[in-house]
C-alpha cells in the first residue's frame, strides 16, 4: 500500500473520524464508530482504497 492522502486530507480525515467517534457515542452507534475508526486507521496509514480505485494521489510530489 503506498500512501496516497496528503496532509491536507489526513487532518480532514482525523476530523471527520473525531465527529464520528462523538456522534457515535452520543447516539450508541456502532457503525458511526466502525467508521471512525476505519477513518483513523485511513488517516494514520495515510491510504485510501477509494482513492486506490479512482487513481487518484494527494500526496506531494518528491523533491528531486
């Protein structure tokens, strides 16, 4: 898997999944929490599989 969100989309992800994870809790849902938690996950590997599937990369380009 090579990584394929830039930091842009990583913090996006980290809030989406912290708004998860509180909804989750507010209303006792575990498939709220299922998606935070694959949202961390996404953000801390910093990889997408919709983005594998689209082709599409918000990582910067390497210095050369």
């Amino acid at each position: 898997m090579k990584p394929n969100i830039g930091k842009t989309d990583r913090l996006l992800r980290i809030a989406i999944a912290i708004f998860l994870l509180i909804y989750a809790y507010w209303q006792g849902s575990w498939l709220a929490f299922g998606f935070s938690i694959f949202t961390f996950y996404e953000s801390w590997a910093s990889w997408c599989a919709f983005y594998q599937l689209i082709g599409r990369n918000s990582c910067p380009l390497p210095k050369k």
